[in-house]
C-alpha cells in the first residue's frame, strides 16, 4: 500500500521568519524529498537570489503563500488574531501581487495558492480558482507554525491523519526549530509503511 504524501513548507516573512532553516533544507537535499515550498511576498523580497536557487531546484516546487499573509475573507474575519481580507479587491490583491512577483522572479506561475493562517471563505475560495490558482490547506500540522519540539513533530507525522496520506503543513523559515530534526525519527517509518512523498502537483493536490 503506498500513500502519498506532500510536505509543504511555508515561508511566511516579517519579523523572525525572513530566512530558511539551513538544516531543514539539507536535509529535504540529502534524503532527496520533494517538496512544495509556499513563499509569502515579504519573504521572496527578502530571499530574491534564494527564491531563484529554490525554484530552479527540481526537488522543489514554487507555491504562493500571499502578499500580507492574512486570512483570506470577505468580511474581514481573523483567524490566530490576524485581521483577515475584507473585500473583492482586498482578496485579488492578497493572491495576485504575489502571483506576479513569483512569476517574475521564477519565470513559473504558481498553481497552489494558500493564505496566511490557512483559513478561508467560501467566496475567497472562489476568487482563488478564478484567479487560476488552487487554494490549500492540510490535514497534517506537522509543527504548530515550528513551535513544537522535534518528538512532538515526529509524533504529528507518525499519527493515522498521514497514514492514507494527504497535505503536511510546516515551516522552513525558522532556523532553530525542532521542525528538521523530525527527518531523522520519522522518515524511516514513513518510508516502512509506504509513503511516497511528492510534491502537490505530482500528487495532484493529494485531497
């Protein structure tokens, strides 16, 4: 039985989350896993040389994590405090500024959308796939926005919500975390019990 399984990284910019986790990145290089890397507007301006390293990297794929990394709303709904979007032009601006700065920096457009918090509407969801992109979210929170400890990562990943697989939400801008040194535990059962990791275009979305 193989299951496959998309680990995506978020990239969020700002304060403290404007860099990459070196040991994250080595390791996803070593073991050879594919992964789709969700790069918010703030970070890409901050990472112009690295956004293009990682883009042209074959492991990786591109995916756009928003302009102001909030929720994406019509209503301006928050989500973990964060004021959210709050109209049409709002939603469109959240998605496409970023569209186009990954899409200059790049040469690629990005087909996989998802918003600051991950949390969306219903209508927002539908200017998402207008715009020609995929709004994601997950099923796994592998490290709780790379606040958990390494077995607390290791234990997400090891839990039944991987074992039919589906979507992994982490962090690869936060140097220090415990997020990396999961790898080491956990791949090897992943691997035992037949996970396949794949990026969220070669999965096709893994829903």
């Amino acid at each position: 039985h193989v299951s496959l399984v998309a680990l995506t990284f978020d990239a969020c910019g700002g304060p403290h989350a404007d860099t990459i986790d070196p040991a994250l990145l080595g390791l996803l290089q070593t073991e050879a896993i594919p992964a789709t890397l969700f790069l918010n507007s703030r970070w890409v301006t901050a990472n112009d040389a690295l956004t293009r390293e990682l883009a042209a990297n074959p492991l990786f794929e591109i995916a756009n994590h928003g302009t102001r990394h909030v929720p994406l709303s019509m209503t301006g709904q928050s989500a973990y405090g964060i004021k959210g979007t709050a109209s049409l032009q709002e939603v469109v601006d959240e998605v496409w500024t970023n569209h186009e700065l990954l899409t200059r920096v790049t040469g690629t457009a990005p087909r996989w959308f998802r918003s600051g918090t991950a949390h969306y509407d219903e209508v927002s969801t539908a200017i998402v796939a207008e715009l020609g992109e995929r709004p994601v979210g997950f099923v796994v929170n592998g490290d709780a926005g790379a606040t958990l400890s390494a077995p607390k990562v290791t234990h997400e990943l090891l839990g039944p919500a991987t074992s039919g697989g589906g979507i992994v939400i982490m962090h690869i801008a936060r140097p220090g975390s415990g997020t990396a040194q999961w790898l080491g535990a956990a791949l090897d059962a992943l691997r035992a019990r037949g996970t396949r990791f794949v990026t969220l275009s070669e999965g096709g979305g893994v829903t």
